[in-house]
C-alpha cells in the first residue's frame, strides 16, 4: 500500500517544504518546520467549491438550550471535577507527574462505567498483562473492560469501530502514532494529528474519550499548546509522589466549572476520595504555635481550610524569600506592604512561607494570612487559638473583600474556628453562632488588633 505525502508548514510564516530543514526557506526562521499530511491535488478546489454553497443559519434564540446528559463514572470526587460525570462525544485530557496515578484512577472508573457502559481502555505503555495485574491489585474484577494493547491510529481507530464504546480511554496519547507521518511517536506533528483524529471519531460517534498526556520537567502537558485546544476538558493532576494524597484539577472544562478539585487519597486499593478535604491541609497542634495561620481558600466551588506557614529568621546581608505552595514575587511585593503600611521590618531577615499538605495557592485572598503568619513569626506569639483570616491585600495597604466570603465564614465556623480577620465588606449582615469576625480596612488594622490581643 503506497503511503501517503508529507509536507512541512513552518508554524511561524506558514510556508511549505517537501522535505525537513533546519531553517525555513520562506521566512528564515530556525526549528520551526512541522510535518503534516499533504492535501491531494484537486483538494483545494473542492474545498472552495464546499466553501461557495450556503449553509443553513440558525438565530440563537431559536435554538433549543438543553443540557448535556452525564453519566457518573463512579468516583464522587472525579464527577465533581468533571462537572457531574462524562459527556457522550466529550473529550479529557488529563496529564499529571508519571507514577502520580493517572492510570490507576482511570482504570478504577472504567472498571465502574463498565457495569453499566461498553468500555475500551486502549493501553501504548503496558501489556494485557500488567493492566490486568493492576486490576487485580485494586480488586477490581474488570469482567466487562475490553483492553487493547495497540499504538497504532488507524488500528485504534478500527477497533473502536468495532467495539462502539461508549467511554474509551487511550493510556496515553505520546505514545500513538499515525502511519501517515514519517515522525516518532511523541513528535508536535503525531500528538496533533492523532489527537485530531481521536476527537473527530468522538465527536462523529458519540464516545466520550480521556486521553492521557505526558507532562514535562515544568509542569505542562507535553506536545504542541493545541493539544489543549482541540479537548473539551483538561485535568491537571497535582501532590507529590511521597504523599499519599492527590489533587486533580480542572484547567478548561466547556461542560462545568473551571479550577474545581477532586481531592483522593492513594491506598492500596486505589485511589480513594476524601470527604473533609481540609482535615489533610491542617496540622494538628497540640496548642497554638507561633508563624502559623489558617486561610479558607476556594478550590471551585468548594472552600477548604489550609494552614499557612511562616518563618521568620535572622539573615544575612542577603536575606532569602522562599515560599513553597504560593507565589515568590507575591510574597517579596507582602513583605514591602508590611515594611510601608505597618512598619513590620524583615529588611535583614530570611522569610520562609509554607503551605501545609502541598496544596498550591493562587489566589490573591491568602494575602491576609500570609502577612499575619509572617507578624506572628517574627514576634514570636501565636495567634489565638480557632484564628483564621481571608483578604487580599493592595499595594495601598487596603484590605480587599474576596468573593463568596460568607461561604467561607461558614465552612470555618462548621469545622469549629472561632475568631476570624476579614475584609470590611466581607463582614456577615448577620451573626454566625460561635464565630467573632474582625472586619478590617487596612492591613495596619490588622496588625494592631494581633497586637492588641497579644
């Protein structure tokens, strides 16, 4: 069988070459020559010919706004990030540090889907076998999973043809290929096409699909940034392989809530979901220690509590600012806040901020809580026992509300937290039994009343 043209586009210019170059002959640029399939001669007449018929239009307040029907997969805690189970014809992409337990949880939810679904897991790094001994270590009993061992597009393709799932999953899409492109599996130009080719046939037959990506050394998912694109949802899964608890994480979703989190811990059946999530991010001290401060962020729609951290140590001429879970220039842009607006000095001491349970944190609400750790840190008190504090902090030395504030009040009330500092506008109309906020203005307010209560 004769196979099929390449061609080379440049991703910078756009222009073509038969064969690969270093430097593109069209524009000069160096590296930026990506295989594809060539078109046929007559294809781009037809395509334009295509083009030149009128399609029909709808008005959009005419056309029927339905919801997406969901299946849940069987684990709580992966419909929450999906935004309430898997879409027919949907497609995720889920990436995720190797050995984090990517092909654990998808293998533990097709075993599920399967009960009431015709599941594929197409597997292009393991044998049958090693599925199968990993079935057998989760006890899953796998009677009604087709698996497929094959790194081959087209015969992929073939097979879900034949079989017809309803829910496949393709463990992992660096690993296909497609015998059109001349390149090595992994290459830009066979991610993009098999992911092309793997989201047409989806979209053509109504198959929800997960595809399984590579991450690199900083984190992303490897493979060209349209990878992205092309999928209707994107997980992010997140912890440190020492730790037995896994974060996964919601980047894109067109069907739900983007940043929503799946909270699970690894046992040795599996990965297991977590139902008190803030129990993980908070120490259990014994008493009060100083440099230590509850924030209630929001994941979502959920509002976890987590432990901040701060050490404040004498340093040299050089002091170091390192914080783990939560943004470097964030913190240095903090420390200048304190030093202006409430005469807090850390000129000549090393700053350490920690975020408990490796969670990472991003949003601009945990100012308020940074800055009091580091103050208690540096005076040597803890804070009062039950203390939790939320808000972002200006450049002004304002204190900012931060949204769905009431919701956090009693997320923290709930788990028994007794005293809160809070933005002014996010002060509660109406009392909440057993919690006493402090609304605060400026960040100098706040650090007035730590004082005064210390």
């Amino acid at each position: 069988m004769a196979k099929d043209k390449t061609i080379f586009t440049c991703s910078e210019c756009g222009g073509t070459s038969a064969k690969w170059l270093g430097k593109c002959p069209a524009c000069g640029a160096w590296n930026t020559l990506i295989e594809g399939p060539a078109e046929s001669g007559g294809a781009g007449k037809n395509r334009y010919q295509a083009l030149a018929k009128s399609q029909p239009v709808a008005t959009l307040s005419e056309i029927e706004a339905s919801d997406f029907e969901r299946t849940p997969t069987g684990l709580e805690e992966l419909d929450r990030v999906l935004g309430g189970g898997i879409v027919a014809g949907g497609v995720v992409l889920i990436g995720g540090d190797p050995g984090i337990g990517k092909s654990t949880l998808l293998l533990q939810a097709v075993d599920a889907l399967s009960q009431g679904l015709k599941v594929l897991y197409v597997t292009g790094e393991e044998s049958g076998a090693q599925v199968a001994m990993r079935a057998r270590r989760l006890g899953l009993t796998g009677s009604q999973v087709r698996v497929l061992a094959e790194i081959s597009l087209e015969r992929i393709l073939a097979t879900i043809e034949a079989e017809a799932p309803a829910f496949c999953v393709i463990d992992s899409i660096q690993t296909v290929y497609s015998e059109q492109l001349s390149s090595a599996p992994g290459s830009v130009a066979q991610v993009r096409e098999c992911a092309a080719q793997l989201t047409r046939t989806a979209k053509a037959t109504g198959c929800a699909m997960v595809l399984v990506g590579h991450v690199t050394k900083e984190g992303a998912i490897a493979g060209p940034r349209v990878l992205e694109h092309i999928v209707d949802t994107v997980l992010y899964f997140e912890g440190d392989t020492h730790s037995s608890f896994r974060l996964v994480r919601a980047i894109k979703n067109r069907f739900g809530a983007v940043n929503e989190i799946g909270v699970f811990a690894m046992t040795d059946k599996g990965l297991k979901g977590v139902a008190n999530p803030s129990a993980i991010f908070l120490s259990t001290h014994g008493d009060p220690v100083p440099g230590s401060c509850v924030l209630v962020t929001l994941e979502g729609t959920r509002p976890l509590l987590v432990e901040l951290q701060a050490l404040v140590d004498a340093g040299g001429p050089s002091p170091r600012r390192l914080s783990v879970g939560l943004e470097r220039d964030r913190l240095a842009m903090l420390l200048a806040v304190l030093h202006r607006h409430a005469g807090v000095q850390t000129n000549d001491q090393d700053v350490f901020v920690n975020a408990v349970g490796g969670v990472r944190i991003s949003e601009p609400a945990a100012d308020l809580a940074v800055m009091l750790a580091i103050q208690s840190s540096l005076r040597g008190k803890a804070l009062p026992k039950g203390f939790f504090a939320f808000g972002e902090v200006g450049l002004a030395g304002e204190v900012r509300p931060a949204p769905r504030g009431q919701e956090r009040l009693k997320e923290a009330a709930k788990l028994g937290f007794s005293v809160a500092v809070v933005p002014k506008a996010n002060a509660p109309k109406k009392a909440i039994e057993g919690l006493t906020v402090h609304a605060v203005e400026r960040i100098e307010d706040a650090i007035a009343l730590l004082r005064s209560q210390g």
